[in-house]
C-alpha cells in the first residue's frame, strides 16, 4: 500500500517483510522523498522504519484516532 504526502513528493509504503518472518519487527514502513536533498524531511532518499505488530497497530490506532477527532470537529 502506498500513500502520497506534500504534493506527492513524499510516498509512504507499508509492508509486511516475508523474509523477515522470524523477527519480531517485520513489518516495513518505507518512507521515500523524490525531492531536491535540501527539501527533504529525512536525510536519505528512502528510510525504513521496522516495526512489530504491536507497534504497527499502535500506529494505526493512533492515525484512526486523530482522524476521528479531526471529522468530529469538522475539519476534513
């Protein structure tokens, strides 16, 4: 799954890793910047962000959360 951020110069990709099934953080938040190096949030072109499956639905509650709270007040 891929997401487009600041005028699609920002792709955030989410994966599960098959080859890393036998580690705990196998889950890939893949960030890529297809911007000028002095635009960039990140210091790399792509930076990888290995979380478990815990983390990974803390982050999604969070989002889902947030998101919530921004419709409640009307501000999507």
């Amino acid at each position: 799954m891929a997401i487009f951020l600041v005028d699609e110069t920002l792709r955030i990709e989410v994966r599960y890793e098959p080859e890393d099934e036998d580690l705990r953080d196998n889950i890939c938040l893949c960030i890529l910047e297809d911007c000028p190096d002095e635009e960039r949030l990140f210091r790399a072109e792509e930076t990888n962000i290995y979380l478990t499956a815990r983390q990974a639905r803390e982050l999604a509650e969070a989002l889902l959360n947030a998101a919530e709270h921004s419709l409640q007040q009307g501000m999507d």
